[in-house]
C-alpha cells in the first residue's frame, strides 16, 4: 500500500504542476476524462489523488 501512495502522491502532484509549466495547448489524454466536469471538479480529482496518496503513504511506512 505504501508503493501505491508514493504512486498516487506523485502521479497527482505531476497533474497539478504540468499544466502550469507545459504550453497551454498541451494536453495528458490520459487525465481528459477529469475535464469534463469543469476545471474545479479537475483541480478537486488531482488534489484528492495527493491526499488519499499521502495518507497511504504516511500510514503504511513503518509497515513491512
């Protein structure tokens, strides 16, 4: 579960920084389907993969 959240923490903070960073043209086809809801609904989809990973990840560490 841990690897899960390191996966997730990651993944959703790439979401959240490349749009920032790439050209505004530029699109993850993968991460199209969060856009149809509106772009506060996107930013809420990406913000919750962060936390959900991060309590993964805190909560499973010290497990082997």
């Amino acid at each position: 579960m841990r690897e899960l959240g390191i996966f997730l923490f990651c993944a959703g903070l790439v979401a959240m920084v490349a749009p920032l960073l790439l050209p505004a043209n530029f699109r993850f086809p993968l991460l199209d389907w969060i856009y149809i809801w509106g772009p506060t609904v996107a930013w809420a989809i990406k913000g919750g993969a962060v936390l959900l990973g991060l309590g993964l990840w805190l909560g499973f560490r010290n497990r082997e």
